[in-house]
C-alpha cells in the first residue's frame, strides 16, 4: 500500500537506540551487532544523509530512487542525501553502516578534492563490490569512528572523526575506482560542475532555468553551460531534467500523489505540461509509467 508522502529518516530518528554510536547529530556509527535493534522501514523512506553500508554476510533485494540492486556479502554501497530507499527482501544480512548529514557531508567532501572524479562515480554507480582484504579494512575503519564518536573526553574528537571519514572515503574510493583514468584532481570546469550540481540537488524542484543557476555561482548562462559540457559531457539542462525525472519517477511509483500534486511539487506551470516532459524523456506517460512494471 503506498503512501501519500514519503516518509524522511534521518540521525536524529536513531538517538534512542542506546548502543549505536552518534556524533551529535551529525555523525552516526552502526556496528555489525547493533542492525537487528533498527527497525526494517515498512515503507519507502527518503534519506536525509550520506550513507556508506558495508554487507559483511546475508542477503538483500532493496532499491533506490526506483532501480533495483541485489546486495551480498563484500558489497559497499554509497547513498546519497534525498536518495528513496524501499528494502524488498532480506535474507539474515549482517552488515555495518556510516551515516552523516549532508551539512557535515559537504565539509568532509570538500577535504576530499583530490579524489572527486573517483567519489562520484562511486555514488553515481551505488553498489560496489570489494575483495575480503578490503572489507576488513572497512571493518576497521567502522570500528575506530564508532569508538572515537564515543569517546566523549578526547577534546579533539570532531576533528578526528572528521579526518578519519575523509581517510576512509580515500580509502574505498581505492578500493571500489579499480581504473580511474580521469584527472585525480580537479580543473576549474569540474569546480564549476560540483557547485553546480549541489545546488542543483537542492533547488530542482523550484528552480528549472539555467540562468538562476548561474546567477547563483557568479558566471554567465553561457559560461555554466560550457563548462558543464567540458566537465561531463552535458548541459545543465541534462543535469536539471535527470533530477527532476528522477524525483517524478520515485513519487510515481512510491506515492498516492496525484499527476497534479507532482506536477506542483516539482513546479511545472500545469500538469499537462509536466505530462508531456515526462513522455519526451521517458517514452511513456506518467499514468502508464505507474501502472506498469519497468
């Protein structure tokens, strides 16, 4: 049975689980023996932080943002803030998770220039799967955030969990981008796309012209959209029009929302309009894309 909205999950809905490890409300840490204390969702949820889940043994069939992944033993996923998650199946998984906010996330990822190509890709791509050398050292790596989060007397403990985050995210980004031949750092047009796209993230559902986009970042329409095209071989509009297919594909299948309801939600000036920017991109209109399995 759907919905009418979404439900949203974030840190501050796990602080009463008293073994799990949080900093504030920023941070939070959960051990491979602390899953069974948290509650299967019944229901999509949209999560609200970044999140590193490592499978350690089971099995799981979940999805997110409507596509399908089966997950097992050795696979790390990386979600992203606003992604919809829906658990199908569960087969006794054991697994180990890094939750932080997407305030807290943006401070870690700007520390982690160096490897930005390698981390979006990993976020883009969401399931990875790593050899057993490398689990333990995500093992390892959970296990020392979750005992310095802990660790409430070590006056140096925010700037520790911070550092250790950005090592561990250069980490599995070896890990996981075994072949990475795109520049390891980043030139200013990938600078521009970044900036771009975070705001992007925030203000799709609000905000479609490319020129308030630009607006926000100081530059020209023109120059956004070069160097958005020089950086990964799309326009802002490409970007803008993923976000916002995406979000209508997850409130389609995922809610009792209405066509119109959507329609508002996402901004378009009516719901025809939104009906046939739907087909143009996906070839199917939005009742048909409901109704049916894809």
């Amino acid at each position: 049975m759907k919905q009418e909205k979404l439900n949203i999950i974030t840190i501050q809905d796990f602080k009463k689980i008293p073994t799990l490890s949080f900093l504030d409300e920023e941070v939070m840490v959960v051990n491979n023996n602390d899953i069974y204390q948290i509650p299967k969702p019944s229901y999509p949820v949209r999560m609200k932080n970044f999140v590193v889940a490592f499978c350690i043994s089971g099995k799981a069939q979940i999805s997110i943002n409507t596509i399908n992944y089966n997950v097992s033993a050795n696979n790390v996923m990386l979600l992203s803030p606003e992604c919809v998650l829906n658990i199908n199946e569960m087969d006794s998984p054991k697994a180990t998770f890094l939750v932080f906010s997407q305030k807290y996330g943006k401070e870690v990822i700007s520390l982690c220039s160096a490897i930005w190509n390698s981390l979006d890709a990993m976020i883009r791509t969401v399931n990875h799967s790593v050899t057993e050398e490398e689990g333990k050292m995500i093992l390892s790596y959970i296990k020392k955030l979750s005992d310095c989060c802990n660790d409430t007397t070590n006056k140096y403990r925010r700037e520790i969990v911070k550092m250790q985050i950005v090592s561990f995210l250069h980490e599995l980004c070896n890990a996981c981008i075994k072949e990475d031949s795109q520049k390891s750092y980043l030139t200013r047009e990938m600078q521009i796309f970044q900036n771009f796209f975070q705001l992007a993230s925030q203000n799709f559902k609000v905000e479609h012209s490319v020129a308030f986009y630009a607006d926000k970042l100081c530059i020209s329409p023109k120059y956004l959209s070069m160097a958005v095209k020089q950086a990964v071989n799309k326009t802002p509009s490409e970007t803008i029009q993923g976000f916002l297919i995406q979000e209508a594909k997850v409130l389609l299948k995922n809610t009792n929302m209405t066509i119109k309801q959507i329609s508002n939600d996402l901004n378009f000036q009516n719901p025809s309009f939104f009906c046939r920017y739907f087909r143009k991109y996906v070839g199917v209109s939005p009742i048909e894309y409901r109704t049916k399995s894809f």
